[in-house]
C-alpha cells in the first residue's frame, strides 16, 4: 500500500445556490447540501484510494445557519484517517455573500466510506499520513468516531467497546 498524505486528499468546491436548489423560503434546501457534500468527501476518498467508493455512513449533520438563494457554497473536504478497508472523511461547508463578502460557517460532517472492488466487495486502502497539528488531531479521534459508528450501528457490543471501557476507568461515561 502506498501512503497518502492527508493534503492530497483536499477537494474544495463551489456552487451558486440559484432558484431550483432553494425552499419556499428562499435558502439552500438541506437535501440539495447533502449531496454535495457527499460528492466532494466521495472525492476526497477516490484521492485517497484510487479506487471506487461507496458511502456507509454520514455522523449528525446540523444545518446552523440557513444559506440563501444566490450565495457561493463552499465545500472543503479530507481523508482525516484510513483502516482497512473503510476511510473518515471531514466535510466543512461554509457560504458567501457576494453583495457584502460576508462569509458563514454553515455546517460540518463526517463521512465514512468503504473502498470497493468492480463486484462490490470491499478491499484494502491506503494508509493516510497527517502532517499538520489539526490532521494529527483528527486522526487521533477518528477510532473514537470510528467505534462510536460502530456502536450506534449495533455492529459493536458495548462490552467490546475501547471508549466506554476507558472512560469507566475514568470515572467518566460520557
């Protein structure tokens, strides 16, 4: 396998909110977001793997700010840590007004995806080196994400589970 850094696997993209991608209200519909940032992390992947991708699981996604008809979205994605066959990525989504240059933070995801093979099974990936003080923190907390899918997903026990046995030790469940 050969080593990727995280940076190669930084996809940034924009898009013009028009009239077909809002509400009644006038902003950005939620579902319309939704499918970009799993575009844009399914490419942050692909940089990752060279291979196909499918999507297994998106962490809680709140809208924070509403975003309207005519801003610029802009999504920023990256591979935050690799196992065996699946992969973390973190999508960031921000927008701007043109009119004023305001730019928002409107929300941030985590997405998981498995690398596949042409029949669908899943196969190895490579390993992703973080560099920067972020990357490494990101990469550090993605098995705590990673065993938290797990659990909530019923593909985990909870007696098998690292963080609850560490936190119990701790004193501290959640």
């Amino acid at each position: 396998m050969n080593p990727v850094s995280v940076a190669d696997t930084y996809t940034k993209k924009t898009e013009l909110v028009l009239p077909n991608d809002t509400n009644n209200l006038g902003n950005l519909m939620g579902g319309i977001l939704l499918k970009w940032m799993d575009v844009n992390a399914a490419i942050s992947a692909m940089r990752a793997t060279r291979r196909t991708v499918v999507t297994v699981s998106v962490d809680f996604v709140e809208f924070r700010h509403s975003i309207p008809q005519g801003s610029v979205v802009i999504l920023e994605s990256k591979v935050t840590r690799t196992f065996n066959s699946s992969m973390e990525v973190k999508v960031d989504v921000s927008y701007e007004i043109l009119q004023t240059g305001e730019f928002h933070h409107s929300n941030s995801a985590f997405y998981s995806f498995v690398a596949v093979d042409q029949s669908g099974r899943s196969i190895p990936v490579n390993p992703v080196i973080p560099e920067t003080h972020e990357e490494k923190e990101l990469y550090e907390s993605a098995l705590e994400r990673r065993e938290m899918r797990l659990l909530l997903s019923g593909r985990m026990k909870l007696e098998d589970s690292q963080i609850v046995k560490k936190r119990l030790n701790e004193n501290r469940l959640f």
